[in-house]
C-alpha cells in the first residue's frame, strides 16, 4: 500500500499507557514520502473528536470533514499526541487525504511542538 503525507488513515492505537491517546482512530501521515516508500514505520498525528475547548490549543488543528479526507465528523489534529506506527500491524485501512492547508497548519503546530522555529 502505497502512503503519503496527509493522508488521513484509520490506525489502532491499543494498547494505550497513561494520557497517551488510544482506540482505533484516524490519524494523520506526517512523515515525509521518501521514508513513507523505504521505512516501515509511519509517524501520524491522531485525530480526537472536536471540542471548544480542545480547538482553542495552539498545537491542536480544527479538520472538517470533507468528501477528499474521509472523515464524518469535525475533529481535532492533536499534534502533541504523534506517534510512530509500524503500518503493517497498526494501519487499518486509508480514509482519504487533508487540503494541502490543512497539512501546513499541521506542519506548524510539529514546528512548535518539536522547537523548530
């Protein structure tokens, strides 16, 4: 299965420790298309269900659903949250794709989370 950035794929997160997020979800591929081709481990930004609360975050990105990116329901990119995933076991299936907006929104909040500005 061939993936790419902003992809947006189902991915089982179990066994979840501590406030680490968990349950079968969608997520978000962040890592770049050369390593998503030759390694793998994907990393994913998941998606938790939308909330006033969590969207006003400055590391958590607003996602509407959009026919493109599969989802059903608005949701949240909780940046702080990214995982590596070998996708052999954990990647379920591909929902979609983010606009190309939405993934530089991402792209941000990873800068801030990770100290990269």
């Amino acid at each position: 299965m061939n993936i790419e950035r902003g992809m947006v794929v189902k991915i089982d997160l179990n066994p979840a420790k501590g406030s680490e997020t968990g349950k079968t979800r969608p997520g978000i591929v962040v890592t770049n298309n050369l390593y998503n081709e030759r390694v793998p481990v994907i990393q994913v930004v998941p998606l938790t269900t939308w909330s006033e609360k969590k969207s006003n975050i400055r590391t958590n990105i607003v996602i509407e659903p959009t026919k493109k990116n599969g989802l059903k329901k608005k949701s949240i990119a909780d940046c702080l949250q990214t995982r590596p995933l070998n996708r052999r076991y954990r990647l379920k299936k591909v929902l979609g794709k983010v606009s190309d907006e939405d993934l530089h929104k991402i792209s941000e909040a990873l800068k801030t989370v990770f100290g990269l500005h």
